[in-house]
C-alpha cells in the first residue's frame, strides 16, 4: 500500500513552475530519497506535501485519504512530521522539553507516560544524557538530531527530513546513517538529502527532480548508472 501519492501536483511563482505535474508514490515502510539539484522543486513540492503552501492542481493523498485541502496541522495529526532544511528547536527549553512538545500534542498520555516516551525518543537519536540540557547550548550536530527526536515523538506514519545532514560532522553522519537503518520500518521515510554517500547507503529508492519535473526513479543502483541524472546532478555526465 502507498502511504503517500501525488497526483499531477504544480506550483507556480511568478510564471515559473517549481512543481510540474508531479506523480509520486511512496509505499508504507520504504525509505525514499528525492534528490536534484538546487532549483529543482525539492523544497517546494515537500511544502505542498506538508499544507505550507497550497498546490495550483494536482492532489496529495496520505494513508489512502485526499488531503490536498488540508491545513499543515490536520495533516500533523493524521501522522505526517517534518524537519526543516534550518533547525527550528526552542532553545530556552530543555532536550527534554522540546521531544515532551510533540508526544503531548499527538498522544493522550499520563506524565509518567510522557517522560517514559520522551526519554525512549532521546535515548535513540543519543541524547538521552543530554535531555536536561537547554536545546540552545547544544552543539549545531546535537540540534539536528533533537529536531529528529521532536518528530519521533510524534509517533509519526511518514516523517520527511529536509537536508537533515546539512552542517554536520562527518563522525555525525555517520551516526545519522546509523539511525535512519534503525528507524527503516518503523516509519516511513522521505529524505531530502545533497549528501550522495547518505542517500546511496540509505534509500530503498530515490527519485530525481529537475526542473519541477521528475528525471528518473529506481533504486539507488539504477540511479546511479541513469545517464540523464549524471548529466543533470551527478556530474558524471
């Protein structure tokens, strides 16, 4: 089953089309990466996806429902999270505090409940020792992998990640690469990711844009060898 499907989805700005009749299916469990170059509609498509912005045509459906007129929010709720491209924790609160955000919104639990969750949640992304500490003193590394935990605890059915390794060190990709192998299976996952070696090692599939159009869709092997995605991204063309 598809958990997530686009159907002819566009968007314009300014007569150009970031989006261009998009088709785009991802079954439940698969960890799926969308790569491009920059420009390509990425950003876009994802925030039509999520309810930021409103598609021109085409529609979204989400765990076999149309939700192409749902708000970002109604779309959270039914089990959609995200991570943007530049960290959005709260920094005056505590690791613990910005997970506990996200498992209160989405789950009707007592607190102990909440703690137990919460501390599950920090303990699989590493900062379980970190979880009294002010999300603000964490470093740039530790940000990205509490604004990960935010979103696993929303107990979310799809969970898309913007540029997740974007500013980390290489030990922490490493570590990221480890936690999305983890996580395959548990949850679906849409990965926006430049870093190659991350979306080689990781994806199920991948499916290229370029231009608001998709190039090429297959496993990472086929993608690799496209010779219009070497052209267009790669480099290898």
């Amino acid at each position: 089953m598809n958990l997530l499907e686009t159907r002819c989805l566009s968007r314009s700005f300014g007569g150009l089309k970031a989006v261009d009749n998009v088709d785009f299916a991802v079954p439940e469990g698969q960890v799926r990466a969308l790569i491009g170059p920059n420009g390509a509609g990425k950003s876009t498509f994802v925030a039509a996806v999520c309810g930021r912005i409103r598609a021109e045509s085409g529609s979204v459906h989400f765990d076999g429902k149309d939700i192409s007129r749902l708000p970002a929010h109604r779309r959270i709720e039914m089990g959609m999270a995200y991570t943007f491209q530049i960290t959005s924790v709260f920094a005056n609160l505590t690791a613990h505090e910005n997970v506990a955000l996200g498992v209160r919104r989405i789950a009707r639990l007592g607190r102990r409940d909440i703690d137990q969750k919460v501390m599950e949640v920090l303990d699989r992304v590493g900062l379980a020792e970190r979880s009294d500490q002010s999300a603000g003193d964490l470093s740039y590394g530790h940000q990205r992998l509490l604004e990960i935990a935010m979103g696993l605890g929303q107990m979310p059915k799809l969970f898309i990640m913007d540029e997740p390794t974007q500013g980390l060190a290489e030990g922490e990709i490493e570590e990221f690469k480890h936690l999305i192998r983890q996580l395959a299976g548990d949850t679906t996952i849409l990965l926006i990711e430049h870093n190659m070696n991350v979306v080689m090692e990781t994806a199920e599939q991948i499916t290229v844009l370029n231009s608001g159009c998709v190039l090429a869709e297959g496993t990472p092997e086929e993608v690799r060898a496209n010779s219009d995605v070497q052209a267009a991204y790669l480099g290898t063309g």
